[in-house]
DNA sequence: CGTTCTATTGACTCGATTCAAACTAAGTGG
DNA sequence: CCACTTAGTTTGAATCGAGTCAATAGAACG
C-alpha cells in the first residue's frame, strides 16, 4: 500500500461531500496514523471501548453490530470513519466489526479537533458526513419498517455500490463482497436462509451475479427500481445517473451504462 | 405559558445529558424565539424546506415522518430540537409532523451558533444532543430488526416515559398519549390493526392503560422487561430506576415505584 | 345531532421463519 | 497434495407472526 493512502481516501470522501480548497487537502495531508489489519468477523472496537482515535476505512467493509441482537445498523466503505462521533463522546454502544479482511487507519482524535479549528470548512465538511450518518440510518429505518424483504436487499446492495462508486471504487458495478449471506441477512433484518432465497431471486431476475467473494451488477436500472432506491440522503455533490435536486442535469445519459447480459 | 418556559426546557434537556454552568444558563437565557402551535398531524417543516431556524419542542410530541412510506423514524418530547442539524445543513429530507396538539419555539440559527462560540461546554452539549439522537436512530434499527412487535412497542413507551421523565414530566407513569394508534403504528412498523392487538395484550397483561389520550403505566417493571429496554443509549446522566454503567448506584430501590393495579 | 375519526373484532391470506438435511467451497495440518 | 474440518450456501417442508379486508362499535368534534 503506498504512502498517502489514507490520505487519498479521506480527501476522497469529503471532497464527495464537500468543496474542498488546497489549504484543507494541505492540512489532511498532516494526518498522522497507524496501521491496522483484520480478519473478517473480527472487532476493531467493542463495546464499552473509549478509543482515543478513530478509525479512517481504507480497505474492505466494516459495519457497527449489535451485540446482543447481532443486528447490524450501519455499514462503511473506505474513506469512511465510523467512530468519528468519539472524538465528542469517546464511549462505544456497539461492536465496530470486520465484514472480511480490512485495513484500517488509526487516527488520533486531535488530528480531527486541529482541521476543524484551523479550517472552518473542514470543520464543516466533517460535521456534514456526521449528519450523512444520521440522514443514512432514517433511511435504513425507513428500510426496514416499509420494504419487503427482496427492496431491503437490493436496496443496501445499491447504497454500497454509489457510496463505493463516489470515492471511485466499483467503477464497472464490480464489487468485492467478502461478507456472508449472512452478514447481509443481519443488516436486512431477515434470516440467512431467506437472505439465500432473495439473492437467489436477484439472480434469477438477471439483475446481478454473486460469486468467487465478487457481486456484479448486470443490470443496475432494475435493482435501483427493485429497490425504490433515491440516493438523496446520501448526501453526494454528484450520483452517476441520478440528477440532484435542484441541480442542472450535468450527466449524459452514457453514464448510466447499458449492461449485455453475459451468461 | 409562562415567560422563560422555551429557557426552562431547553436548559432541562441540556442537564439531562451534561453538567452547565451558570453561565451556561446566563447565555440560555438570551434565547430569542417566537411561538408557533400545530394542531394533530399537521406539518411543522416539509421535506425540502430550508429553515433558518430551529424548533424547539415545548409541548407535546413531533416527528419525523417519511413522506413516501409514511415510516416514522424518531419521536420527541418537550425539550427536544428535532431539526438541530439544519444549522450545518438546512435542507430537510422529511417531513417534522406533530403528533397531537404542538407548541414549539422557533429559535434562530444564529442562537444556536453564539452559544457554541460562546461556551465550549454548552457547545458539547449541543454535540451531545446530536448523538443522542444517532444512538437513538441505532437503537430503533435494533428495534425493527430484532424485537417482535409486542417489544417495539413497550420499548417506544419506555423511551418516551423515560425521555419525559427526565426533563421532569410524566414523574407519575402517566403521560399524555394524543397520537393515535395508527401513529403508533407508523412508528413501529406495523399494521394499525396488530397495533391495536397489541395494545390490548399489554392491557390484559395488566401493565398498562391507555384511555382518554393518557398512557398510565402500571407496571413498569413489566414494561421493561417485555421491551428488554436499557436506556443506556439515550446518553442521560441518570435515569431513575436504572444505573449508568461505570457510576456508582445513587438511586435507592424505592425510587422504582411499586404500582397497585387499580381496577 | 349527525359526521368524522379512531378503536375493535373476526376471518382469511401470505411473507418469512424455523428446522433439518445436503451440498459446496475454503482452509488446515499431516 | 490429499484427507479432514469448518464455514458458508442451497433446498424442501412445516409453521407462525403479522397483514389485509371488511364490518362494527365507540369517541370526538363542529
């Protein structure tokens, strides 16, 4: 892995939410870090924990799970910090857990509190992708209380794939998926065997394939129709083939690839 | 209502969740609001809306509701600033409607920012509002995921009794109900008609009532043990009847009150 | 005093869970 | 490199919680 990756993803994903200007990405390139490496299944963080950094994603997928339940509410992509909230409330209500292998950065909490007071835009740039976490759990609530079960799949497998896609993964609807049928039944909040069925169902439909740890979307109009899938929330300056409000359509329509089905 | 009534819930919400200071509570009292009332349903903020300032509740309950599905993702009572976040990020993704009868004081932006800048404390405090709110998004994930239906709703009126409770209202397991069922509904993410059935279980189990738009909770310890309730999440200081983790047990037994059934 | 909203009840249906078993892929150690 | 072990996926059958539909009863409101 070379120097500056972590550097890379963080300026990645807040420059997906935010203008940045060459003073910040200056100062994120101060950060300073460390580097830790797990296995799938295992906790970065527990419980009960008060880290004294953070944990900036740079490889594969982590999630915050439930102990008690096992119920997984969020997951992340690299670029993202799970943990940013303990820089203010350092004490942990769930495990940060490995969907796979991950990399992560450690990042102390002060490497946060200097941007934020030297650059009023930095600051502002990592409260919104706090408040992209909130507007993306009501979102997963919204899930979970009004889609059926096949909506709540195809609908997480969208959201994983714009938020990689914004920091310039899966760019051909590739993604690597080292998480289980499992894992994804825990975030959908149904059980594994009916998870099974579900994708099952998605490939049957032709809307994608799901093998060798790798999901390909084949055809991402119908998974974004199965899903009533709305990147708003999101909170992206842009969504390839999707138009934001307000905003001047600047995308032609070849972004949006037309996919041949390749048996 | 009395004069200095916006002041006294919002300084009761701050100290249900850190320490302030008197000066902290001088700069409360310089809040500059006007006052608004709904009526039942009515919406106080539409998606879309961009407000340029914040609610805060006074009396009753609003929510966030889902314009597409209806779903509702969060509750709150007197003391709460639902719309908190829209000093980062003004534009609203949901729909704040009030459930029953409303009061809220609209208090502008700006308020919310001089205090910050003014007291790092009172700034913290605002911080930790926000991820209380996170936690509890988190925790209803958990609800609708992993809990049947008779536990997502006691463990809604858990939260809601002790929210009231810790800003000094509903000290006696009574606390006004003017939503309606099918609120309720909307909230836990099932039919009005399993609503209501519901309802009626938890009436014969004898833990609570509910006529005349009041919710008399006769059973406490019943009601927490079906929702499996632990409100460590909600980030207050001390809730009567429980004990923080870490803290030394201050609250003697007879603070949890022993209910006669009154027929 | 009727109109409207809310609560209640029963019958039927269906999506999803559970249980159990078989099958496949992926490690691991001899 | 194979035999063994473990983790993950797939399948079918039985069951159950919750939804839907439809009709009635009751409360609130103008």
């Amino acid at each position: 892995m070379q120097k500056g990756f972590a550097f890379t993803r963080l300026a990645d994903r807040l420059t997906s939410i935010a203008e940045l200007s060459d003073g910040d990405l200056e100062l994120l390139t101060r950060m300073s870090y460390t580097i830790g490496h797990f296995t799938s299944h295992e906790c970065v963080l527990r419980k009960g924990d008060e880290p004294s950094s953070c944990c900036l994603l740079l490889q594969g997928y982590l999630c915050w799970k439930d102990p008690a339940s096992g119920q997984i509410t969020s997951i992340y992509v690299p670029g993202d910090v799970p943990d940013l909230h303990t820089v203010t409330a350092p004490q942990l209500d769930a495990h940060l857990t490995a969907l796979g292998p991950v990399v992560v950065a450690f990042v102390p909490h002060a490497f946060f509190h200097d941007i934020s007071s030297q650059s009023v835009n930095l600051g502002r740039a990592l409260r919104r992708l706090g408040m992209a976490e909130t507007a993306s759990l009501r979102n997963w609530i919204v899930n979970l209380g009004s889609r059926d079960s096949l909506a709540r799949v195809a609908h997480l497998i969208c959201e994983i794939t714009v938020r990689l896609r914004a920091v310039g993964l899966a760019q051909d609807y590739q993604l690597p998926s080292p998480f289980t049928q499992s894992d994804l039944a825990s975030a959908c909040a149904i059980s594994p065997v009916h998870a099974n069925r579900i994708i099952q169902d998605l490939r049957r439909r032709r809307a994608l394939q799901w093998q060798s740890r790798t999901i390909t979307i084949t055809d991402w109009r119908m998974l974004v129709h199965l899903a009533r899938f709305e990147p708003d929330y999101l909170g992206l300056r842009q969504v390839a083939g999707f138009q934001r409000p307000g905003s001047i359509p600047s995308i032609s329509p070849a972004e949006t690839p037309t996919f041949s089905v390749t048996p």
